[in-house]
C-alpha cells in the first residue's frame, strides 16, 4: 500500500459492506486478507482490500464456501479451473430448483381452488418438485 493511498480502519470497511469486524478478522485468519498495518499495529485497508472484500462476497453470493473462495486467489490454475466448473455445476442445479419452486409458488398463487393441494395443476407442480429434490419416490402414493 502506498502511503499516500487512503485507507480504512477495520470498522469503517466492515460498515461499507454491512458486515460486522469479526468477519474481517476471519477473513483474514483464512487467508482470504492481509491488511496492513499502521505504527500501532491497527489495521489499514486500501484498494485493493476492498477489491477482494467484494470478491469474497460475490463467491459467498454465488454459494462458494471460503475455502473455494481462497481456492481461486490462491490456488494453481488446474484446480482453480475444476473446482470452478464443478461450482458452476451445483449452481445451475441450484438455479433450476430455484426456478421450479418459483413455477411451484407462483401457480399456487393463481390457483382458483379453495384447497391448493386439490388443485391438479399445483398437484403436478408439487409432484415434479418432490421427485426432483429426492423426498418422493416413484412408489409414493401421496404425490401420484
């Protein structure tokens, strides 16, 4: 960090990320920081801190655990690029569920029927879903 670049305390960053200092300390206790330090040992985060404070909450954001997080600042490319793709993987699997439950939720909420789990549509709905995540089976007599 050069001298002259402006720098925050830990609670000031942690305020422009809505995070609490605990999570910095963590951070860094991890790997994932390494903010300087001034003459009374306090630390002092530049630019680039906050570049990879954004990072980090954009992989959390993404579903990445910490370690995956670390992975991809730190680690070679090989393994950065396959644990990568397998992320991207469990994300989409993540976004189709997403997106059925969201079909599930929103057709219930058009429904015209008194009891929701009467109604055909949101029983086919609701069945798709339960076999998709895995709780029914094909011999489930409660879904069919």
């Amino acid at each position: 960090m050069r001298s002259s670049e402006e720098t925050l305390s830990i609670g000031a960053l942690a305020r422009r990320f809505g995070l609490e200092p605990h999570v910095l300390r963590h951070w860094e206790s991890v790997g994932l920081l390494a903010p300087d330090r001034d003459t009374a040992g306090r630390r002092r985060y530049g630019a680039g801190d906050l570049e990879r404070v954004a990072f980090v909450l954009c992989g959390k954001e993404a579903g990445l655990s910490l370690e995956a997080i670390r992975l991809m600042v730190t680690g070679d490319a090989e393994r950065r690029r396959a644990m990568l793709r397998r992320e991207a993987e469990d994300l989409r699997v993540r976004i189709a569920a997403a997106q059925a439950a969201l079909e599930m939720l929103e057709g219930g909420a058009n429904c015209p029927h008194e009891d929701l789990l009467q109604c055909p549509t949101f029983r086919r709905g609701l069945a798709r879903q339960a076999v998709r995540i895995g709780e029914a089976t094909s011999h489930s007599p409660v879904l069919r």
